[in-house]
C-alpha cells in the first residue's frame, strides 16, 4: 500500500500579489481566478489591517472585507439590547457545560504546573506573551515620560476608568478632580479643614531602578511632602514606595492613620523625612 502525504494547507496568496475585486467578490492570482476556498491575505476596510480569508467566508459575512474583531464590533452594534443579553446568556450556558468546564481546568491545571509550556502555545494571542507585554509596556512609559500631553490624556483616562468608587471633589484651587476611594476623601477633607494646600496625584516618577513608573495620591507643598493612600498593600506597589521614599518626603497613610488624623492627631508627625 503505497503512502499517502499528509494534506497540508497552501500559505495564503500575499496581499501585493492578488487582485481583488471587492464589489463582485472575485479575487485574481497571476490572471486566475481564486477559488471559494483558497485563502488570501486582505486590507480590512475600517482599520487597514492586513486579515486572511477566502472568497466564501467573505460571501457569508454581514460586513464583507473587514477583520475579525471590526466585523464582530459592527454586529454587534446592530443588536438590540435584548439580542446582546440573548447572546451574553448563551454564551455563559456554553461555558456552564461539564465538557466545556473539564476542558477550562484541565488547562489551567497544565498552566500552573508548567507555564512556560502555555505560555509557548500557539492559542495565546499574542498580545498575551511575555515578551510582546514587556516591549508594550516600554513603549508606554517612554511615551508617558516623554510625551506631556499624552501622560495628562492618560492619568485623566485612567482616572475615568479607575476600578472601584469614584468620588468627585474639588481641589483648593477650585479644578474638579476624581478620587478612587474613601480613604482619599477622608484625606483630602482633612487637608482642606486644617487650611493646606494641596495637589492630586500632580505628578508620575520613574523609578530606575524597577524601571517602572509610579504617581503618589497627594502632594502637599508647605510640607513638601508626598502623601500614598492605602487601605492594603500589594507586593509591587510596596516596592515601588519603598524606592520612591529614599529620594522623597514621605507619609504613608492607612486606615488607622487616617481615623487619627480626625481625631486631633497633626500631620507632620506622619511625615518621614530624607
């Protein structure tokens, strides 16, 4: 019995190499014409990326010649809210199954045994992989420490953004800002009832030798001191303010602090000075 290669999927024809006519979905390689199920590479027509398909799955679109995530973004926006919480109920029952849960934790299981192994699987988008995160995450600390107008756009977006509850309030100057805790309030009424000036979060520090970015709650500049909010530590924000208090003034401020601070306690016995 002779062998029989295995079959093998042809590499996509590149983008510069075919002609596509999109209006009769007719896609032309060196004079042929493609057949439906031959893949090509294509321009998304909303946001210029370059996407694989083939002449049938574009025939079957809603939203022909656009990538995957703007053809899903595009329907999804032609749902009713009553279609979208359809969709987001079928979804959850999908993932309620036993296969589907068996299936979860057994991946999970082989992650936390082995992470390089899932980290080195094909399934992980790429935005996920540690190399391609630590590279993303260097070219946003150049830009916010490079780039002034993109630093304020972003503190002011990740501030709208912030996780937790959002409490407006008005600083002594009069500029309306968000605090992301009770904890910050209760600070930021104290500082305005014993008469100081102060700042919220006015400025990111670089921290060389994490090499990573850091922004204090509080500046208070008749101290010269930097105030941090906490109502519990994480292992890399502690690290961060241990390197940012050897070049700072500094006062870190807990709940039990805070409460002491109402109760006639003074400020500068907080503060740590360099």
């Amino acid at each position: 019995m002779a062998y029989k290669l295995p079959y093998t999927i042809p590499n996509p024809v590149p983008f510069n190499d075919c002609t596509i006519e999109r209006d009769t979905f007719k896609v032309y390689y060196r004079g042929r014409l493609l057949s439906k199920k031959r893949r090509f590479e294509y321009k998304c027509s909303q946001c210029d990326s370059i996407s694989i398909s083939s002449r049938g799955n574009q025939m079957n679109r809603k939203f022909p010649w656009t990538c995957d995530s703007c053809c899903r973004k595009s329907e999804w926006a032609t749902f009713t809210r009553e279609e979208r919480q359809q969709r987001q109920k079928k979804t959850i029952d999908h993932n309620r199954q036993k296969h589907i849960r068996e299936r979860n934790s057994k991946m999970m299981k082989h992650q936390w045994q082995d992470p390089d192994s899932y980290w080195n699987t094909t399934h992980i988008p790429p935005m996920l992989k540690p190399k391609v995160r630590e590279k993303m995450s260097q070219i946003m600390k150049n830009k916010l420490m490079n780039d002034k107008d993109f630093r304020i756009e972003f503190l002011e977006r990740m501030k709208n953004n912030a996780r937790g509850t959002l409490i407006k309030f008005q600083e002594p100057k009069g500029k309306l800002i968000i605090l992301r805790s009770t904890y910050e309030l209760r600070v930021a009424t104290y500082l305005n009832e014993q008469g100081l000036d102060w700042q919220y979060e006015p400025k990111t520090f670089y921290i060389e030798s994490l090499n990573k970015t850091y922004t204090p709650d509080f500046y208070v500049p008749q101290f010269d001191v930097w105030i941090e909010v906490k109502g519990f530590w994480q292992n890399q924000s502690e690290s961060k303010w241990n390197e940012f208090c050897k070049t700072h003034n500094n006062a870190l401020l807990f709940k039990c602090d805070i409460e002491n601070l109402e109760n006639g306690a003074s400020l500068e016995d907080q503060i740590n000075y360099i």
